[in-house]
C-alpha cells in the first residue's frame, strides 16, 4: 500500500506543478497586457530596447495569444501585434511549417542586441509579429 501512496503522492505533485506553472502564465499574461497598461512601451527583455506597444496587439485567428511547438519540440507562447518597430526581420521568408495558414514567416529579432523575439508573418493581405512573451517586458513608464 505504501508504494500506490507514493504513486499517488507523485501524481498530485505533477497535477500541483502544472496548476502554478499555469497560474504564473496567467500572472505575466495579465501584468504584461492588462487594460491598465495601454499605451505602455514593450520592451527587449534581454536590452530594454523600444519594440512595441500594448496599443498594437491584434487577434488573429480569434486570439491575439497563441501557444505552439516547433518542429524541434521547443514550446513558444507568443502574442500578434500589427507593428514592432524595434525589430528588425531576417530577409529570408518561408511558408515551411508556418503556424498561420496562408501566411509565410520570417525571423524578428531585436534591432538592438539580435534576440530572436519572434516571427513576421505576411500573407497577400496583411502581416503581423508573432512575438514571445518571455522574451519582453512591459515599460514602467507610461508613453
């Protein structure tokens, strides 16, 4: 009987951690976009470099966040904004295991210091950045 208490002790444990990771998504999720902060500067988490604003985050496919995996397994968490000016775009584009249908992508990193901060996806329509959530920061600064 130990043993299945064990088990069951190690499973309540998993269940546990999957919760609080999941409250601390929500945690940074909210203090990085919450309605309180419009107008703030979005910032390089690695520079503290301008990249955009809370003003230009934009839904696509109904949502303006996003959770995927690439196809080397890494997870990202990234949100659409319709500009970022303090990224600049690899010049090499491709439609190869893009997340959007419709919709080819290119590397956005920081114009600074070169961080990968996401994707700019750009179809015949539109485009947008798809950047990653843990690699900014909100300003604490209203502009």
């Amino acid at each position: 009987m130990q043993g299945m208490d064990t088990i069951q002790d190690h499973t309540c444990l998993r269940k546990s951690q999957i919760d609080e990771e999941q409250v601390t998504k929500e945690a940074f999720h909210d203090e990085l976009f919450s309605e309180r902060k419009k107008g703030r500067t979005i910032l390089c988490k690695q520079c503290m470099h301008r990249i955009t604003s809370i003003d230009y985050i934009i839904a696509v496919n109904g949502s303006h966040q996003h959770f995927f995996t690439n196809p080397a397994g890494y997870p990202y968490e990234i949100s659409c904004f319709s500009s970022a000016a303090g990224c600049k775009i690899d010049v090499m584009s491709t439609f190869e295991y893009t997340w959007f249908r419709g919709y080819c992508w290119s590397l956005a990193f920081c114009s600074q210091c070169s961080l990968h901060l996401g994707w700019f996806y750009q179809s015949h329509e539109d485009n947008f950045f798809g950047l990653i959530l843990n690699r900014l920061q909100n300003d604490d600064t209203t502009h």
